[in-house]
C-alpha cells in the first residue's frame, strides 16, 4: 500500500498500473483510460482543514477566518 497525497498523482498511480485510486466522483475529470467503480452500500465521509502560515496566524483577519472554522 502507497499513500499518495495528491488526487492527481493518485490517478497517475493508477494509469500507470499501480493499482486503485480512491477518489471522490466530483473530482474526476472524464477519462476514458479510467474505470470507475462505485463503492456499493458504503457511504464515504470526509474531513477539510483550513490551514495558513504560522508566522501568519496572529493576523487578525486570518484569526477571525479560523474562528469561523474552528468546534471551539
């Protein structure tokens, strides 16, 4: 097993016979070298983050923009 951190090198990975890429259907782009198989009875969550530079985080835009994004 590979991680590969980006979708598109993901996709290359598995065009190039590496094996299977999960990725989100919205993300696909139509290609006819590709199969794509849906994921029968199982529903898929996932998780965004919102990240800045450090250096930068005490701005006080940014601050109120991650605010916005935070539980707490």
């Amino acid at each position: 097993m590979v991680e590969i951190g980006r979708r598109s090198g993901a996709i290359a990975a598995a065009m190039a016979g590496m094996g299977l890429a999960a990725v989100s259907e919205h993300e696909l782009e139509p290609n006819d070298e590709l199969r794509i198989v849906r994921l029968k009875g199982v529903r898929v969550f996932g998780v965004n983050h919102t990240v800045c530079l450090k250096s930068r985080s005490s701005a006080t835009l940014l601050r109120e923009l991650m605010n916005c994004f935070t539980d707490n």
